[in-house]
C-alpha cells in the first residue's frame, strides 16, 4: 500500500515535471486574480477584508488546480493506472499530491500577495503557518473527492463549483477565522478550538474520501 | 367541536372512500400523526403560554419552527442511510427511497427557513440576518440543491446512484457540522447557541413542553408519511417505465 502510493506520487510529480504549463497555467491564474483584485481594491487597509479576499483568491485558485486532477487524464489511462494500482492508494496519493499542491499555491500565493497588496504583518506565524498546513489539507481531500465525482458528469467544470464551494464553507469560515487570530496577534490557546475543528473535518473528510472512492471509480 | 370529532372527520376523509379497510396494525402511525397535528394545531394556537418579552405570542412558532428541524435531519438521515445500502447492496430501490426522502426533507428544511425567517422578523426585527446558524440552514439548502443538480447530470442509472449517495453523506456530514458545531463555537442569535438560553429555560411551568413533544412527534410522522407516499409512486413509476420498455421490446422482436 505504502508503496504503491509511493510509485503514484512519483508518477504525479513525473508527469508534472513533464508538463510545466498545467502548474504555471494556475501560477499565472494566481498571479491574475491578485492583479485584478489589487487594480479594483487599490489598497486594503482593513485585516479582517485583507484575510478573507486571500483566502477567497486562494478558494478559486484551488478549486481551478484540483479540479484538472480527475478530468485532465484520458479515459483509457485511468483504465490502465486503475488496473494496476488499488483505489485506496490512489486517492491517497492524490490527497498527498494536491496537499502539497495546494502549499505550494499558498505560499506563491501570498507572496504575490503582500508584494500587490501591501502588506498586514502577521504577528502570529506559527499559527498562520499551522492554519495553511491545515486548510491545505482538508481543501485538497474534499477537492479531489468532489473532482473524482464532477468528472463522472456531463457537466464537470460547473458541477465541481458548485458541489465543492458549499462543501467547503465551514473549513473556509474557520480557517478565515485562525488567519484572523494570526493577524492580530492573539495567543495561540485562544484558536486552539479552532485548529481543533479544522482538525476534525479534516480526518472525516479524508476517512470519507478513502473509504467512498472505490465506488467513485468503477464504472 | 372536540378533538375526537376532527380526528373521526379527518380518518374518513382519509381512508372511508376507499372500499379497502386501513390495515391498522401497519398504519396505526399515520393515524397517529393525524392526531397529533390536530392537537398540535388546536392547542399550539389555543393552549395557554408563558407571557415574556419581546416573544410575546410568537413564541407559539416554537411548536413549527423547531419540529420542521427534526424533520428534516430524520428524512436526511434516511437519506443517508438508504444511500449507504445502495453502495452496500446496489439496488435500485434504496436509491429511490435516498432521493425521496432528500427531497421531503428539503420541503421540510425551507419550511423551517420560512417559519424562521417569519420569527426573526417579529422578534429580531428583520427577515433575516448574517448569523451562523441562519447561514448553516441556508448553506446546508445549498448543499442539498447541489446533490439534486448532481443527480440531473448524470444519465446513467447505476452511476447516478453512487454518485449521489457518495456525495450526500458529505452533505450530511457537513450539515452536522454547519448547524450543530459551528453555531456553538461561535456567537449567536439563535435560542440555545453561543450562550443563549434554549426554550427550556423560559418554560418554567412545562406548560409548553405538553405541546412541544408531541407537535415533534407529528410532524416527523408527517414528513415520513409524505416520503413514503412519495416513494411508492416512484416505485410504480419505475415498474410503470418497466413495463413499457418491455412492452416496447416485444412489439420490436415481432
């Protein structure tokens, strides 16, 4: 098992190294939204505004970069990979491969961020850090679960929108809430409750994820 | 005219035009959520309540507004449950009964947001405010259109089956989260949230608890009623299409 999610992720990162457009296309898809945010804001004085429209950029942008991990093969290369690797080991590998995915994205993405935006020190980066990891985390398996059913439709791209964004609400709204503590300074035991239900919608959505996925693929 | 009279009245409203007899031993619930709601009605409009502020008379809405709840987790847990036996067992008919009982239970959820929203207005003064429990109502709506739009988008059969029960244990999963969790932690307006007293602690007297349970009680017999009509028109529909289909292959064969 171990193994197998080993030589699947090697194949993720293969096939990324491979093909430097998907990655850059949603780097430069990042680098867009922060650019007409930043020409219709201006500037944004308020923490709590500046927070939410990070996340939300963040939101579309990972939507838009998860969603491409169930569509973009073709048809006949997933009979293939699914006739060699079990299903458990390939939503694993797929959740590792987007978490990281989704750090990447998040790192560039704030980055670009400050840079465009003009800058809100966070005086509390071991959290803001701890919420990333964990907001990376639980995105990328309600993500990849929500892409593994889109693609299954007619309609992929709207479906993934809209069955995904209720979905992830109250990760978001928590999430937004931890990076607000993060900005302010506040204490870490006063999010501790926070991380906590962050904590817990991660493990049953990834326990969700490995135990429906095998009903998800076969056709 | 007493409440026996409309319950006699409503039963052969009911059940006297058909010439078959009400298998009591299976039906007895309906007749019970008949009852019931009779009660709730008379008594919820009629009985007397505590007098408190602000609440006034609204607080009558309790005997609505809240059962429309129970209602909707009980047909969504259904929903839920049916879906996990289809992924269990593949059958078709679990499915129906899932989707049927989804869609009760959304009918039943907007009653709540509606009987909400009406209350809201007459004690919060607006229709409607950014609150997390009126938005975790409103976004689990959400969710279940969602899972709706999921099912009209896949035409086959057996796929669409799995995919909406996959997909509708996540909207109950998070549904959990979204009314039950969140509104705790944070604050809020709703009775019984982030600190609020709960109806309990007005009713000192009981005198609303002799309604409230069993206005419960009805109202989720209510809704399971109309799921299970709901499912076995669908039941005949799908033999009806069945039928047809096989009709339509004998009449091609010669």
């Amino acid at each position: 098992m171990i193994n197998e999610v080993q030589r699947l992720l090697y194949k993720e990162f293969l096939l990324e190294s491979r093909q430097k457009q998907s990655i850059n296309g949603i780097v430069l898809y990042l680098v867009s939204t922060i650019f007409v945010c930043k020409m219709c804001f201006r500037s944004l004085p308020q923490p709590a505004a500046w927070n939410a429209l990070f996340w939300i950029i963040l939101l579309f942008a990972s939507v838009n970069a998860v969603s491409k991990s169930f569509m973009q093969d073709s048809k006949a290369r997933f009979i293939y990979l699914y006739s060699l690797a079990s299903p458990e080991a390939v939503i694993v590998a797929k959740i590792i491969y987007n978490t990281l995915l989704m750090l990447l994205l998040s790192l560039i993405g704030f980055g670009i961020y400050v840079v465009l935006l003009g800058g809100n020190p966070i005086q509390n980066i071991p959290l803001f850090v701890a919420d990333a990891l964990l907001g990376s985390m639980g995105f990328s398996a309600i993500l990849t679960t929500m892409s593994a059913i889109a693609s299954r439709t007619n309609n992929s791209f709207t479906l993934m929108a809209v069955l995904s964004f209720p979905l992830l609400l109250p990760l978001l709204m928590t999430i937004i809430k931890i990076s607000k503590n993060a900005i302010d300074g506040l204490d870490t035991s006063i999010s501790y409750k926070y991380l906590l239900i962050v904590l817990a919608i991660n493990v049953i959505t990834g326990v969700l994820s490995y135990l429906l996925f095998p009903y998800l693929w076969k056709d | 005219m007493s409440l026996p009279g409309f319950s006699v009245i409503y039963y052969f409203l009911i059940f006297g035009r058909t010439k078959t007899r009400m298998n009591i031993q299976k039906n007895w619930w309906k007749l019970l959520a008949a009852v019931l709601l009779f009660y709730t009605v008379i008594l919820g409009f009629l009985g007397p309540v505590p007098a408190r502020e602000i609440l006034n008379e609204t607080i009558r809405n309790l005997y609505f507004h809240v059962p429309m709840w129970f209602g909707m987790m009980t047909l969504l847990a259904i929903s839920v449950v049916y879906g996990i036996k289809h992924l269990n067992k593949n059958e078709m008919r679990y499915d129906i009964i899932a989707r049927e009982a989804a869609h009760t239970g959304v009918a039943m959820g907007i009653l709540g947001l509606i009987t909400g929203s009406l209350w809201a207005r007459y004690t919060w003064g607006t229709w409607w405010t950014s609150d997390t429990k009126l938005n975790g109502a409103a976004i689990t709506m959400l969710i279940y259109f969602a899972y709706f739009i999921l099912r009209g988008s896949v035409e086959d059969e057996q796929k669409r089956a799995r995919l909406a029960a996959v997909y509708s244990l996540f909207a109950f999963v998070m549904m959990i989260v979204f009314i039950m969790i969140l509104p705790r932690m944070e604050d809020s307006l709703h009775p019984g949230n982030g600190g609020n007293p709960g109806f309990s602690k007005y009713d000192l007297s009981s005198q609303m608890r002799l309604v409230f349970y069993p206005a419960v009680l009805g109202w989720v017999l209510l809704g399971v009623w109309i799921m299970n009509v709901r499912i076995r028109l669908a039941l005949l529909e799908e033999q009806m299409h069945n039928k047809e289909s096989s009709w339509n292959d004998i009449l091609d064969k010669h």
